[in-house]
C-alpha cells in the first residue's frame, strides 16, 4: 500500500525527468484474462484525463477486455477522477454508492479508482478505510501499471492502493485506444510547476515535464499515416513546453515542425499568458495547419485578485498580449477561464472583471464558483463572501459571456468555413464538426463526410452552435 501525500507532492527539484520506455509490461498470467468480458469506464474533468482514459482502455483491449457502455454489464468498473472542483468529487462518491450495489450483487465485478482523486491523501484514506470494496486505487503517474494491479489481485483478492506523491518520469509506449478516427490527443508535457495558488493540479500530476520533440513528431507522423487529420497538442500549460528540457527548444520550435507534417490541424491547449512568445504568434500566424483558436484562461480581471492568485501578470499586461495576438494572427477566436468568488472578491473587483468581458467580447469562456481544494494555499485565505453572492456574480457574467458568443457567431452567418466533420450530431439527420476557429456547426450532409474538412456555409448562428449546410463536392 502506498498512499500520496501532499507536503512531497508540492517537492520541485531540478533534476531532468526520466523517460522509460520499458515500462510498460503485460504479464503472461493476465494476457487473456479479459475474453469475453467486458470494462466500463467513467472519465471525469479535463481533456487529460480524457486522454488518460484513451490510455486505460487500451491496456484493459491489451487483457483481452472489450468496452461496454451499460455499467451493469461490466466485469470491470473504472473511474478516472478529477479534483479540480468539489462539485466533480460529489460526483464520484455518488457514482461509488451506486457501484456499490451492483457489486453486492455480482462480488466479482474488479473496481478500479483512479485519476486526480486518487491523489489526494484524503480521499485514498477514505477508499482505504470507508470503501475497502474498492480494489485497485491507482494516481496518475502509473497508469502503466494497471495490468500488474490486476494480475496481483486475482492471486490474493486484496484491496491494492499504489498512489505516488511524486515529480514523476515520462511513461512512452503505453498504447491508446482513441475515441476519435479523425483528430487525436497528443500530449506534450505532464504536470505543472506555475502552482496558482487556488490549482490542485500540481500537486495532482507532478512537475511539468515535456517529452521529447522526436518523440511528439513521431506520434503526429503515425497519426497521419492512420488517416488522421487533426491532432491537439496537451498540457496543463503547454506554452512552457520545452523549458524543462536543456535543448533549447521550445513551444514555438514544436509548433514549426508539426506544422511540417502532413497534419492538416493543429490545436493546443492550455496556454497560460505568462508564457506566450512573439515567436509563438508568428508561427501560430504563419502556418496555415495551425488554427486560429487560442484559448486563454485570464481567470479575473483584477490586477489584486491575480495576484492573490499567482497569475504572474497583470490585467494590462493580458489585454496588451490579447491584442497582440488578434492583430497578428487573421481571423483569430479567443476563449478564456474565468474563476467568480475567489477568496476576498468585492464587487469591485469583480467589476473588473464584467469590464475585461466587454472589453475583450470573447467567442466563448468558461465560468467557475472558486471552489477551495484541500492543501492549496487559496484554501487558507479568509473568504467572507457568501455563497449566494457568488452565484449571483456567476450568473451575471454568464450573461454577458453568452452576449458575446452570440455577437461573435453573428459574423458567421452565410459565410463560407471549412469544417471537419467528426461524428453523427444530436441533431436527428445531421452530423457535427468544428471550424478552424472552433465554432461547432451541426452541418445537414450524408456519413460519406466523416473524417473530412468539407467547405460548409453557415445558415444559421446560436450562441453555443451553427447550422451549416456542405458547399462543396
Ligand atoms: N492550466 C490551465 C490554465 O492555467 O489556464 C487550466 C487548467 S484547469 C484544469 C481548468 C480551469 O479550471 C482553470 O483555468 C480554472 O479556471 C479552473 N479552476 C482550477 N482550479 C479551480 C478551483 N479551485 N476553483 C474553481 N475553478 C478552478
Ligand atoms: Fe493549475 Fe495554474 Fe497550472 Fe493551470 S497553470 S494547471 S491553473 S497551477
């Protein structure tokens, strides 16, 4: 057993992370131990865990598993976590109530609880003591691991809890299973060093270490020869890519050489304003492959609040690089993180905030209720605002947030975009795609679009989506 702790998660030193290459094992005893059964799994939170779980359910394949999507089912029940907010752990501890009952009636149902969860003492004390049905407790830096959990679990049945408050290594050669045929995760960095003071993702997933640039050109090059037409660069703060590394190569050099591949888009995100280079705009402006969609987490605007928060830069610095980036890169969309109610927030201050909204008219942003995580420094600050405040503040900018989406799709309609078609839309008879500028347009065409970036005009606009209809053959 080995539980996380959060005074070695907050431990930085300047040693280079290893990358292990070997580290993925499969054991003889557990190769064929899936056929004919089946793995349910339940991603909570962000486009990483989204991709973790793309992680999982290969190694689940790699056991012989296949993928069900009726829990009932399943012989084997994963639950990949997120920490972030509370109202995500409310969640998960609702979903194991359930899993509970269905394991009281099928005992031999495996339960597997991992993700940034798991991570935090608390809750792996809780699993330990509270939830003892719960088999395999993993944390984010061994995912890797999972078949040597299972196959030590069918020898003695013992509850398996291995979670490492560690800087963590970079893990090549864990296989994927993508969710998509057509546009694909590729991560380029794990973990996070910038430690906002409200963010429990450094503590979660480790100091920020980038992979090696070959390593990422190599993926994106097999992607492509996969049919692959779109792939998102990952990380909690990707701008900071390469820093770790001593080659000096960083995220604009990354950006250049996979916008050489034959990838037809590029994306990336998170992209944190504190590292944004001139260099980054110019080949974000120069590559054609490279989408104008930036999202820009600002998280307030005011100057004492970012402060409060370990920003590490201003509100001006933010516009002055924000129209920087719309006056070099055409036709550019902008989105951003917006955090309402953090601890001491005046009306003032959240003001400011309402101001940068309507100075900046956003295509689209995120809006959170600061919620306190256990062990990071925001959660020991005085917070006298009540709840019902805050909620009020969130509602009032989520007008305006929705104000501006709509005047920005506005100046889409009966324009002509090219759009990547993806998947069937909810829209009965109509599939869905994205522009370059991340406009989700439910487009009225046939299923031989799949996987193609057709030219499509837009007929209608709506805050959060577009009608289109395919101009071209
Ligand atoms: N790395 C990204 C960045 O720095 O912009 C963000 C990663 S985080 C998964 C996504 C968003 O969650 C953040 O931008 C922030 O707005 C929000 N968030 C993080 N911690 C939060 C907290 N304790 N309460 C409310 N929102 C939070
Ligand atoms: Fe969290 Fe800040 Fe790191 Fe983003 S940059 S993951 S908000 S600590």
């Amino acid at each position: 057993m080995n539980l996380p702790n959060l005074s070695d998660a907050r431990i930085r030193t300047k040693n280079r992370s290893v990358v292990k290459r070997d580290d993925y094992v499969v054991p003889d005893s557990v190769k064929n131990v899936g056929k004919g059964k089946y793995y349910f799994i339940l991603t909570y939170g962000c486009q990483m865990n989204v991709h973790d779980s793309e992680n999982i359910s290969a190694i689940m394949e790699d056991l012989g598993y296949s993928k069900v999507d009726d829990m009932d089912l399943s012989d084997v029940i994963i639950l990949n976590t997120c920490a972030i907010r509370e109202n995500a752990h409310n969640k998960v501890i609702g979903m194991l109530g359930r899993i509970k009952h269905l394991k009281e009636k099928k005992p031999n149902i495996i339960t597997v609880f991992c993700g940034c969860m798991a991570q935090e003492e608390g809750i792996s004390k809780l699993l330990r003591d509270k939830y003892k049905w719960v088999d395999i407790v993993m944390g984010t830096h061994n995912i890797h691991k999972l078949p040597l959990y299972i196959s030590d679990l069918l020898v003695d049945r013992k509850q398996e809890i291995e979670v490492f408050s560690i800087e963590g290594d970079i893990i090549e050669g864990i296989p994927f299973k993508r969710d998509s045929k057509y546009k694909a995760w590729v991560n380029i960095m794990y973990g996070c060093d910038k430690f906002c003071t409200y963010c429990i993702v450094p503590y979660t997933r480790g100091k920020q270490r980038s992979r090696l640039p070959k390593d990422i050109i190599d993926e994106v090059n097999d992607l492509v020869k996969n049919g692959y037409k779109e792939v998102t660069l990952l990380g909690q703060n990707v701008n900071a890519y390469g820093k770790d590394l001593d080659i000096n190569y960083n995220m604009a050099n990354l950006l250049e050489d996979v916008s050489k591949t034959d990838i037809s888009r590029i994306r990336f995100v998170t992209s944190h304003p504190w590292d944004f280079t001139d260099e980054m705009i110019d080949v974000i402006a120069k590559y054609d492959n490279i989408m104008p969609y930036i999202h820009l987490p600002i998280q307030s605007g005011s100057d004492r609040i970012l402060k409060l928060m370990n920003r590490r830069y201003t509100k001006e610095e933010y516009i002055e690089l924000f129209n920087k980036i719309k006056k070099k890169i055409p036709n550019v969309s902008i989105s951003t993180d917006i955090i309402v109610g953090f601890p001491s927030e005046s009306d003032d201050d959240f003001k400011e905030t309402l101001d940068v909204v309507k100075k900046l008219k956003y295509d689209l942003a995120y809006t959170f209720i600061y919620s306190p995580r256990e062990g990071t420094p925001a959660s020991k600050m005085k917070d006298d605002t009540s709840m019902d405040v805050k909620k009020k503040r969130l509602e009032k900018l989520n007008k305006l947030v929705n104000k501006y989406a709509l005047m920005n799709n506005m100046k889409y309609k009966d324009s002509i975009c090219e759009v990547l078609i993806e998947s069937e839309s909810d829209k009965k008879g109509k599939y869905m795609g994205y522009t370059d500028t991340m406009k989700l347009v439910n487009v009225d065409c046939g299923k031989e679009y799949l996987g193609q970036i057709v030219k499509v005009k837009i007929t209608d606009v709506k805050t959060w989506s577009m009608d289109g209809v395919v101009v071209n053959d």
